[in-house]
C-alpha cells in the first residue's frame, strides 16, 4: 500500500490529501522531524508561503532529514512554494531551502499585476489547466533537469530523476496528470 507523507507545516496541505485520496492513495500529515523517520512512499511539498515553510523545517529539524531522504530517491512533488523548496537558487527572497534540485526559480514571478490567473498549457503532451497563485517560475534548469510545461514563455514545471516541480496548484483542479506523473516515479520505487 502506498504512502505518500504530506508537509503540513503551512499551505494547501488538505487539497493535497483531497486529490491523493480521490486517486486511492494514502497520505499522512507531516508536522515534526519524527514523521519523517517513518516508511514513506513520497512526499508532497505544498504551496503556501516558502519563506514560512522553510522556517519551520529548520526550527523544527525537518530540514536535513528530509534533504537526506531526497537526496537517496525518496519521490517528491513540490507545487509553487514547495518548487521554491526544492530549487538550489532562489531569485527574489531567501532560500536556498532544501536545495535538492537545480533549478533557479524567481518568487511571485508575475508581478501584482497577475498575483493569479489561470492557464491551459501542455504537461508530459497533454492539455491540462493549471492555477496560478501569486506563482514563481522556473529562470533555468541545470543538467540532467526536463522542462515539462511552458506558460507565456516561461518554464512552470521541470522534473530532476525523483524530483517533480510545478509552479502552479494541481490540488485546485480535478485535472489528475500531475498526481500521475508523481505517482508514476513512486510506483518505481516501491
Ligand atoms: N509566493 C509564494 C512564495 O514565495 C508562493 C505562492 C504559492 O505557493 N501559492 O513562497
């Protein structure tokens, strides 16, 4: 049975266990660094606030464990500040956080102007919708990192072996393809 370990700190943690569990899979919140010693089948990092996040991961000892359990393949999907989680530069405010993916992504990319909107755009060859909220995107990708999905030029989504970023919020759609993608490197390793 898989598992898949929620960040909980902050954010869109519920929409997360909502879209996972209308797919038949499990979730179990993570909110101190004992939760992360447990079996884990993935992990998802949600949007919400990196700054904040980030912050807590470190007060609380969740930083490094979890970099650690990256680091040797634990599956992840990071959406918009859990992107900002993952990259190894930040543009635009502090961070590196975890620093597990190299990427350099800018924060609240968009300007005021366009804080959210909503796209329609091609994932792994499919058109899905996507929800932007006061979104980063990706700047540039290192080696061995695949863009995914192109919104107004900009990369908004990248995957680095384990790792899965997208800039915007698939738990606001019932669009599944993200959740797929993700679970598709989870059933590898399981
Ligand atoms: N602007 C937020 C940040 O910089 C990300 C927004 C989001 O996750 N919806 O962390």
């Amino acid at each position: 049975m898989t598992v898949i370990g929620v960040m909980a700190l902050q954010g869109a943690f519920a929409e997360h266990q909502t879209a996972l569990a209308r797919l038949g899979v499990d979730t179990v919140q993570l909110r101190k660094a004992a939760d992360l010693t447990q079996p884990l089948d993935g992990i998802v990092l949600p949007g919400g606030e990196s700054t904040v996040m980030g912050k807590l991961m470190n007060d609380l000892g969740m930083m490094a464990p979890l970099q650690k359990r990256v680091r040797y393949g634990l599956p992840v999907l990071g959406t918009c500040a859990g992107l900002i989680l993952l990259a190894d530069k930040v543009d635009g405010g502090p961070g590196p956080w975890l620093s597990t993916m190299p990427i350099a992504v800018r924060r609240n990319a968009y300007g005021r102007q366009l804080g959210s909107f909503s796209a329609e755009a091609a994932f792994t060859g499919r058109q899905i919708p996507m929800e932007f909220i006061r979104a980063p995107y990706i700047e540039q990708v290192g080696p061995g990192t695949k863009e995914l999905a192109t919104v107004n030029g900009h990369t908004v989504a990248a995957e680095y072996g384990n790792q899965l970023a997208v800039a915007f919020h698939p738990e606001l759609t019932d669009d599944p393809t993200v959740y797929r993608h993700f679970l598709a490197k989870v059933d590898r390793t399981v």
